[in-house]
C-alpha cells in the first residue's frame, strides 16, 4: 500500500546539464540539479518554508504533499528533467538533504556514517531504527563475504549486528554464511552481484519502508491514489461486471445493466425431468446438472461457441441431487437419494467408483483440496472421509449434518461445512477439532461459499438469504430479500466481475440478482415456465449465469445484443413443478 515494489528497480539516475533544462521554462533560469534520495534528483534551490495552503475542491488537499507526490511520479517515471524542474519552480524539495546524504552515503559504501545520519532523518520508533541498522550493517556483512574479507566481516558480525540484532533466528542465518562464504554463487546470489550497486539501491528500497511517509515519500504512491480512486468507484457501480480496461482516468466511471447477463442466448432440453442441481467447474469449460430423471449432464462451456452436451451419466437408480467438481476439474461426483455417490472420469464418462455404506445412505458428497480423498455426509448424521478406492479414513460422529444437506470443504482442507441443525451451519476444523455455529432464527435449505472463501451465503425458509462473514469472528454482513421460497430447495451463488453479485432461483419462475455489497435488487430474469431451483454463475465468464428449472430445461444467460446460441421452444408447453405436473 504505496510502499516499494522490489520487481521494480529503482531507475539510474544522470545529472542533467544546464544547457537541457533552459528550454523547458522562459520564466526562470534552472541550476543543475542534483541526485536526491533514493535514486530521485532535485534541483539546487533555497528552501522554501512548508505551505499550509490547501487546493481542491473542499480545500481538503496540501499543496505540499500533493507537489512531493507528483515530483516523486516524475522521477519514478523516468522523467528526471520535469521533476527537477517542479522543485525548482514550486520550491518544495521532494526529500529534505539529510536524505540526500544518507542515500550517498549508503551508494558509497559509508556504512558507519550512513547509521549515523540515520538518527537525523527522523525515525522515531526505536525498533525501525534497529532495523535500519541491521539491514545497513547486514548489507556490509555480505559485501566484505563477497570481496573475502573474512575477519573483517565477522567484527561486524560480533561488534555491530549482534548488539542490534533482536532476533536469534536472522543472526544464526548470518552466521551460517561465514562457514560457506568459500562457496562461489552462495545465498543464491554471485559475489559481483552483492557488492553492485543494485545490491545497494535494493537496500535503500527496504530502509525506505521503515521510514515516516512525510520525511521520503513512499515509491508509487500518486499510482496508488489513483488505483484506490478507481477501486471506489468500481465498487460503488452498482451494475460492474467487466473487466478494468473500462475504466479511464478521463472521467466518472459508471455502467449500465446492459452488464448484467439477462438475456437467454441458449436452452439446454436434454433432461427428460426436473433439473435440481448444476454447477460450473472452476475453470469455466463445462458446467454439470443433476436431475429428477436419475441422470446427471456434463456440458462442454466452449468459448464464443453453444454450450453442448458432453456426457449423459446414466447409473443411479433415483434422483441426483447435487454434483461436485474435483479440484482439478477431471472428475465429477454425483450424490442420488438412494444413499449412493458415484465418481465419473470427465474426458470419458466413466463411472470410476461407486461409495456406499450398509445401513447408511450418503447424502452429501466434498473433495479434499489434493483431490485424493471425498467427504461425505451421511444419513446418521455423521461425516466420513473416503480415499478414491472407497476406504473410509476418518469419520466424525454426532449431530453433523441433516439429511437435505450441503457440504462444502475450504481448499485448504482445515473447515468442513455443513447443515448439522435446521437451524444452525457447522464450521467444522478437522484439524483442531473446533467447531464454530452460524445459528439461524429459522430453517436453513441451503448453503454456498464465496471463491475467497471469506462469506457464506445462506438460503432461508422465510424467503431471505444471508450473507455471513466466515473469517475470524462470525458476524451477519447483510440480506437479500424479494425471491419466492415456500415449499422446495432453492439454491443461490455468488458471481460476476469479483463475485459482486448474488443470484437466486424462484418458485415464481424468475431468477433474482442483487447487488452484493448494497443488497440491492438489480434485476429479475423471466424465461421459465417452473421453480428455478439452482443458479451457477460462470467463474471465469462474468458475463455466463446458468440456472436449472422444473420446466426440464437449463438456461443460459448472456449480454443483451448478443446473438441467441441456439433456436428453441418449450416441447408442449407443459410446466413441471417438482414432480406435479400443472
């Protein structure tokens, strides 16, 4: 946050003759400027005293700084003539000359005068000082290694690191470096690259970090100001769904809805039943559905192209409920209400294992992050971990989870959710064996995790949808209200340019979309002619939702102004609705 960027090296700086800066002003007559703190150059001028004059609009900006920074974005730009000019003109010095000092001291290898310059700068935390010293001292330990100045470097190990170094740990590093400092090319680096000059500027780039902003303005920080302006406005875009190259300088920047995919570009009919489940993988190529007619679907999600059917995966003998997606996209498992879930290879359609247990259905189905062993939940309302062969490697007793239950396992492998209650969402730590609750007021139908894995958005019986931060202490971040919830499962997703919205199915056949941070209802998507049970929202297109209906029928949504993928019509006009045909 507006400190320095090691993958970018400070520029080389070169004085600039007389002659080069008369033509740039036909005011005033330019001196030769001369280098200034880390890499930047200044002018010769007589010190002006410190404005406290403000511009701006509200007059809420210093003249000052806001001087200082530009003069900083013109050297670190490169261009050297216009910022020595600006401190020249403006007579505000970009860095004052103790800095100057300390940075030619430290180029020059003045290792015991640049410490004590140290103490003029103006650092007035005792452990930053501390760690100046060090990286200075530590700098010259490496340089007398590299020039095979053994003894020389281990007094300044002894007389000068050891008294200021505070932790052991960088002392026995140090130390270590003696007893291989025969070795050519040790630490990782060559010896002509210790004692170069780059060696040195990236030692002024570290102290930089601990020194006060206002005594050396930190590197990039106008770019930063800038970023975060943007940053704002992007979030305050209610309707934001595209990538940043929208975004200008030039002015305000706001979208319309014609970001929001709200178009159907395509109608997948393949399912001769209600479809209750479906999810994109996480690489955006394909997008899999569970349905009432016991089947499951991959898709092929091709870009600019229609979405085809891949694999029909026939096996189960009732109702699919839900998929999940292997880490590396390769395998899908499938989860049917007769207690039994199935593992498919992708690129074939195989029916790689079937997991069972005698006496017990599994209900639920997550992968561990390595994806080398699945999790299940299970109608005892225990959860049990599984290698890919189906052995069971470890199980969690008690009240777990419910048998309509999401499962979710984060990508490190430490939490396991699920519903354990009707009313309450376990958090479990398999490692620790912590167990946090988000407790509801009422019945819970479903669940989601955001990709940062940050927030859960939960679905309710009560017609609501909340959306909980997971992270640290558990706390409500806001509501969504307006779809219709009142006798099926219905499931919801995070989505769009940084997940910034929400996405609902419906009872009344519509899908909802809210803003995610405002909780404002943004649009209602009508197509369908049943219960839009489930939404997935493209993770690698912001622009692709996919919702999956009782109407049989699988929608794709695109741009408006984007040409339909496919020419199609509900067969007979028939509506389904959970199995009641209407």
């Amino acid at each position: 946050m507006g400190g320095v960027e090691n993958n970018e090296p400070v520029s080389k700086r070169v004085k600039v003759s007389l002659g080069d800066l008369g033509g740039l002003t036909n005011t005033s007559t330019c001196t030769e400027p001369v280098l200034n703190g880390l890499g930047g150059r200044m002018a010769k001028s007589v010190p002006t005293p410190e404005y406290k004059e403000f511009i701006g609009a509200n007059g809420e900006i210093k003249k000052v700084e806001f001087v200082r920074i530009i003069t900083k974005a013109l050297y670190s730009l490169g261009y050297e003539k216009s910022g020595a000019l600006l401190e020249q003109e403006s007579g505000i010095n970009l860095h004052p000359s103790e800095i100057n000092l300390f940075r030619d001291q430290v180029l020059g290898g003045k290792w015991d005068e640049s410490v004590a310059t140290l103490t003029k700068i103006g650092i007035v935390d005792e452990n930053a000082l501390k760690s100046a010293s060090f990286l200075i001292f530590k700098q010259k330990f490496l340089e007398l290694l590299g020039n095979k100045r053994v003894m020389d470097a281990l007094n300044t190990l002894r007389h000068e690191i050891t008294p200021i170094c505070i932790d052991a740990k960088k002392l026995h590093e140090l130390s270590s470096y003696v007893v291989c400092s025969s070795q050519n090319g040790m630490f990782g680096f060559s010896c002509k690259e210790m004692v170069s000059q780059s060696g040195r500027l990236n030692l002024l780039e570290e102290v930089q970090k601990l020194l006060p902003p206002a005594v050396m303005v930190p590197e990039r920080r106008l770019e930063h100001l800038v970023e975060q302006a943007l940053n704002v406005q992007r979030k305050d875009c209610v309707f934001h769904n595209s990538l940043d190259g929208s975004l200008s300088l030039y002015s305000d920047h706001q979208c319309g809805k014609d970001q929001i995919p709200s178009q159907t570009l395509q109608i997948l009919q393949d399912h001769s039943d209600e479809v209750w489940f479906l999810q994109f993988s996480s690489n955006g190529k394909y997008l899999a559905s569970a349905s009432n007619d016991k089947t499951a679907i991959i898709w092929e999600v091709p870009e600019s192209e229609e979405v085809s059917l891949k694999h029909k995966l026939i096996g189960h003998e009732q109702s699919i409920v839900t998929v999940a997606w292997s880490p590396d996209d390769g395998q899908l498992l499938t989860c049917g209400m007769e207690g039994v879930i199935r593992r498919w290879d992708v690129s074939t359609g195989a029916c790689l294992q079937i997991y069972s247990k005698a006496g017990i259905g599994l209900i639920s189905c997550g992968w561990s992050p390595d994806g080398k062993y699945i999790f299940s939940g299970l109608t005892d309302k225990s959860i049990c971990m599984w290698d890919l062969g189906g052995k069971e490697h470890k199980c969690w007793k008690g009240q777990r989870t419910l048998q309509i239950s999401d499962m979710v396992v984060t990508k490190n492998g430490k939490w396991i959710m699920s519903i354990c209650r009707e009313s309450a969402i376990l958090l479990l730590d398999r490692e620790a064996s912590i167990e946090k609750l988000i407790e509801e007021d009422t019945t819970i139908t479903s669940f989601s995790l955001s990709k940062d894995e940050k927030f859960l958005l939960v679905n309710l019986i009560n017609q609501e949808i909340h959306l909980w931060c997971v992270v640290g202490d558990l706390k409500l971040i806001c509501i969504y209200k307006g779809h219709k919830r009142r006798r099926f499962v219905i499931r919801s997703c995070f989505g769009g340019y940084e997940q910034s919205f929400i996405a609902s199915g419906s009872e009344d056949s519509l899908v909802y979309l809210w803003h995610r941070y405002t909780g404002e209802l943004i649009e209602t998507l009508s197509g369908h002619s049943g219960t839009v049970n489930c939404v997935s929202w493209n993770p690698v297109d912001p622009h692709m939702l996919a919702s999956a209906s009782d109407d049989r029928t699988i929608r794709i949504w695109g741009l408006n102004g984007v040409t339909q993928r496919r020419n199609y019509s509900i067969s007979n006009g028939v509506v389904h609705c959970n199995g009641n045909s209407q």
